[in-house]
C-alpha cells in the first residue's frame, strides 16, 4: 500500500526554477485530516507494469529543465529508483512516479542557499532501508556562516523515500573538524553503496591550506542510515562497501613516492584495517558489484623498438575474503588504459575502456568469484564494442553508434530488440517529433488515481523527445523502467536538458 504523498517545498530559487519545469507541486492543499469521513476509499491504482530485468523499452514521460544561472546540463543527473524516475542538482532532487499515479515530489539540498551553497552532488543511489526504496544523495556544499560560525565546507547525506520524497535519514559532516579551518571538498571522486543495509562509501578530493597533511589528498566518508552518522577515513579512496567493510585505494596520489596498494577499512570505526601492496605504477577505483571491488591499474614497464610498452589490467578484489584476481587488458601495449566498471546490482559487472566513451575494450565478471567471464576488443572481427549506460539484473544496456543495445551479462550475448521500443524521433510525413507533438502538457488528470496518462501528467511533454539529441539508452534502471538525461534542442533557450522515463515492455 502506498502512503500518503510528502513534499518538501524548495527555499531556493534554482530549485523552484528547476522543479517548474518538472511539474513538482507544493503542500498547500491541505490535509486529509479536513476531509469529510464519509468520504468513499480511494480505489487502489492498478499495478505498474514491470520486467526483470528490462529487455526493452518505449518512451513514458518527458520533462523540460529550465536554464538558470546556477546550473547547467552537466551538473544534472538521472536516476531510477523502484517506481521513481529522478533528475538532481546542486540545487535537490525530484522525483516521479513512472506510471504518474502519484504527485511529483521534490527535495532541495539546502533550506538556505544563500548561506549553504552546493557546488556538486553524487548520482542518486537506489537503497533499501526498513524493506523500503530508498533514494541515497549526497552534496559538496560550502557553509558561509555567520554569528559564531566560520567559513567552512561540508556534506550533506540524504536518505529518501523513493515514493515520496519523505526524509529517512541525513546527516551534515562539518570537514573543518578534522581538515581544519577552510578545509573542505571541490567534488565527489567515487560512489559505493551497499543497497542490502543502505550504507554508503563516498571519496572526496581535500581542499584547504594544510588540509591535504591532515587527511590525504583524497578522504572517504562512511555513513549509515541506520545510526544517521558518518566517519572520515583519512587516505582512502573508497569503492565498495559490504556491511560495513570498505574496499578501495590509497588517498595519497601526489607524493613522491604514493602508495599503490590494495587498502580495506573498517566504516563504524573509520579505521584503515588492511593494506596489500602490488607493483602497479597506476591503481585506481574502477566499480563495484555487490560482493567485490573493482580497480583499474596501468603500469609503465619499459620500450620496446622506441616505444613505451605498459601493462594495463583489471583487479577484482573480494570485499569479504580480501582475494584479489587479476584480469590483463587483451588491448596492445602501447598505451594506458583507464576501465569503468558498473554492477548490475545481482551477479555480474562489465567494464570497458578507451577513446570514444569506452568502445575499445569491454569485459564481463562473474561477480560471484570476480573471474572474467567474457570479453573482445575493437579488433573482433565480427562485433563493436558498444559504449555502456547500465547494467541491471543481468542485462547490459548501451548504444552501438546511434542504435540502443542489450547484452547478457553472462556470456556478453546480443539480446533482440522486441518490436515497438523506441519509437523513431521522425514520423513518416517528414515532420520532426517537436513539429508534431503526440500529446499535450498537463498538470495532472481528472479521470482518478492511477488513471493518468504519464505521456501528459504533470507536465510531461513528448514532444521534447529526440532520440537525435541523444541516443535512448537508460543511465538507471528498475525493474519498473528506466531513465536518462537527453540534450535539448539547439534553439532551445528554455531547457538545458530534458529527462526521459523510459517504460518497460518486455
């Protein structure tokens, strides 16, 4: 049973730009405390269509984000988290049901952006906490202070109710209590969630005189919705966490002689428990699936007939046990590589690397042993490398050129299209989608809960989507559909960008 719709309103005039062009609404209609008791139940809606995983989609909603002086097109970011579709930035998060049978909902990053101000933000992370979907976020923000306080840079963690936005957990880490005065943070540098307990690993450059001397160059944060605390790790860079225990890299990068070992910490403590030096020259977080993390490491090892000659490979580390296999790159030597890993929250990760948004090598592992399953470079004689967007329950999702594509993260298989996903963005008399618009915006539909056509509730525009301005492949997906963020048109003065939920139908 769904429970009654919480929203928070927004303080910050970003955030009300923004959330006017996503179609958030505010509390002002009252409670249901005044309504009459004779008032017949409200029929259930019906239930949201659903597949898992996905293995192919249709265009649901589309929903314009205004320009403002204060963001732009890459500050924002998509996410999918049980039935809700999300769009962040610095200035919150909204959220919406993928079958509209809900109001939108929206949460700012901070009640008082004239003294808070947020300058970056993690991709939301889908949880569970108490049986719950549960939306993770954090923001880099820079507190100004005033009275007694002094400047000073902090993070802001948020646990959500993917439903209705309604606040779980939070929890604010004041960085001068252990960077020292000024201290604080440009950006987040790596994400790790641990979706069974809700448990979150965040890495963070340092920033401020003598900040680096204290903590590192880079530090993580710890938190847990549970206790609603977090504790700084100094040195660490931290890639996955599995209750409770972190896995990751050095924080010191810079020295003259930086570590490149294989680090293991302790998040209720804030302790580093474990270090296991390799010989990389280069050892960097890649990902994580849930039960290993993944680090992508190069190292240069000499010339040959005057050219340098480098090692490239994958580690993939078990969070539990600590056993670490190694996978070598199959791409030539000539050069460094750097691999992107992505879990598909079960069993599997992929992970490619190279020019061109990573189509020049990909890889598959069993996350259950960390081995490779499967894998081929640009040099196959018979298939592309695609670029990924993202992995769930065993399907890989990317684009090959301007085609959308699925693989089997088992065996790194094709898997057909079905039949009627992703409408193409010309119709058959020539016209373009925005010429011929296939329905009209409307705040939300009389015709009853659940009943809302998602193509039109709430403001959502169709005619906005184009799969010319980017190819419709989700950044985030659900068993109740997917989501990403596609590029406005270029005369469009109104919108930096537009996010499109995506449906599943097979």
């Amino acid at each position: 049973m769904q429970r009654p719709t919480a929203k928070a309103v927004a303080t910050g005039a970003a955030l009300l730009i923004l959330l006017a062009g996503c179609g958030g609404k505010d509390d002002s209609k009252g409670s249901d405390a005044s309504k009459s008791a004779d008032t017949p139940a409200t029929p259930a809606p019906p239930p949201v269509a659903s597949f898992d995983p996905p293995k192919g989609f249709t265009p649901a909603s589309a929903f314009g984000v205004p320009r403002n002086d204060k963001e732009n097109q890459y500050t924002l970011k998509a996410g999918m988290v049980g039935q809700t579709s999300l769009v962040s930035a610095n200035s919150g998060l909204t959220g919406r049901n993928i079958a509209a049978q809900h109001d939108p909902w929206s949460v700012p990053s901070s009640e008082n952006p004239d003294t808070i101000v947020t300058t970056d933000h993690s991709t939301p992370m889908p949880v569970q906490v108490d049986g719950k979907d549960v939306v993770a976020i954090a923001y880099v923000q820079n507190n100004k202070g005033g009275g007694t306080q002094k400047v000073h840079g902090q993070i802001l963690i948020q646990w959500l109710d993917a439903a209705d936005g309604t606040k779980v957990g939070e929890v604010t880490v004041d960085l001068s209590q252990q960077l020292g005065p000024g201290g604080g943070t440009e950006r987040v540098v790596s994400q790790a969630f641990d979706q069974a307990t809700g448990q979150l690993a965040l890495a963070f450059n340092a920033t401020g005189e003598g900040a680096a001397k204290k903590v590192g160059d880079y530090f993580t944060l710890f938190a847990d919705p549970k206790t609603q605390k977090a504790g700084l790790i100094p040195n660490f860079i931290g890639g996955a966490v599995l209750n409770g225990k972190l896995a990751g890299t050095p924080g010191d990068t810079t020295s003259a002689k930086p570590e490149h070992s294989i680090v293991f910490a302790d998040g209720p403590t804030a302790k580093v428990t474990k270090k296991v030096p390799t010989k990389e020259e280069n050892l960097k977080v890649a990902g994580s699936g849930t039960k290993h993390v993944y680090l992508t490491a190069s190292t240069y090892v000499g010339e040959k007939s005057y050219a340098s000659v480098y090692n490239n490979s994958v580690y993939s580390v078990d969070i539990a046990t600590e056993a670490v296999v190694q996978t070598k790159s199959l791409l030539g030597t000539k050069d460094r590589y750097i691999f992107l890993c992505r879990g598909d929250q079960a069993a599997g990760v992929v992970c490619n690397t190279g020019q061109n948004e990573g189509t020049e090598e990909i890889i598959g592992f069993d996350d259950n042993t960390g081995n490779k399953a499967w894998g081929y470079t640009k040099a196959s004689a018979s298939r592309v490398v695609p670029s990924v967007t993202a992995a769930f329950h065993g399907v890989v999702y990317g684009y090959a050129g301007d085609q959308p594509v699925m693989l089997n993260i088992s065996d790194g298989q094709d898997i057909p299209r079905p039949s009627g996903s992703m409408p193409s963005a010309t119709p058959s008399d020539g016209t373009t989608s925005s010429d011929n618009p296939s329905s009209t915006p409307s705040e939300s539909s009389s015709a009853g809960p659940g009943t809302n056509d998602p193509s039109s509730a709430f403001a959502s525009d169709m005619s906005l989507y184009d799969p010319r301005l980017g190819v419709p492949s989700p950044t985030a997906v659900t068993q109740y559909g997917g989501a990403y963020l596609q590029g406005s048109s270029g005369n469009d003065f109104e919108r930096m960008s537009i996010l499109i939920a995506l449906k599943p139908i097979a």
